[in-house]
C-alpha cells in the first residue's frame, strides 16, 4: 500500500465513523478538528502534487459519503470536512 493510499483510508476511516456516532449536542466538532489538523500534518509530508490529489480524492468520496446519510449532524460533520479538504487544495 502507498503511503498515498495508507493516508486515505485512515482519514477516510476517520471522518466517516465520526460522522456515524455524531450526536447534536456538537461534540465531534473537536475531534473533526484533531482528525483534519493531523491530516494536515500527514500532508506535509508529501509532494505538493501528491498532497492535492489525495485532498481532491478524500474530497469527492466524503461528497459521495454525503448522500448517504439522512441525519443534519452527520452530514454537517461530513460538509465540514469537505470545506476544509477543498479550501486547502485551492
């Protein structure tokens, strides 16, 4: 496996499951943040060019992920994620 490949499916893995157990009262706004600033970090560690695309691929997956699911908070912990992947890839 990449480390490409490695970072997208623990990220994915990530956000996805806390998107599942998110709750109204707002308590996975922190760990979104912890999960997208680690990302973050990750990406530093790649190419410019490695690091956009695999922004753009978590990006259009979660965008998939989206149309899963019913529930606002899920799908608020799932845009928010989006909007970051896509405002750092820009």
């Amino acid at each position: 496996m990449t480390a490409m490949g490695g970072l997208y499916g623990r990220y994915h893995g990530q956000i996805l499951r806390l998107a599942r157990s998110s709750t109204a009262d707002g308590a996975w706004k922190a760990k979104l943040r912890e999960i997208l600033a680690n990302f973050d970090d990750d990406c530093r560690h790649l190419s410019t060019s490695s690091s956009g695309e695999l922004r753009h691929e978590l990006a259009s997956q979660i965008e998939q992920e989206v149309l899963r699911f019913s529930d606002p908070e899920k799908c608020k912990v799932l845009t928010l994620a989006i909007k970051h992947l896509d405002a750092e890839d820009e």
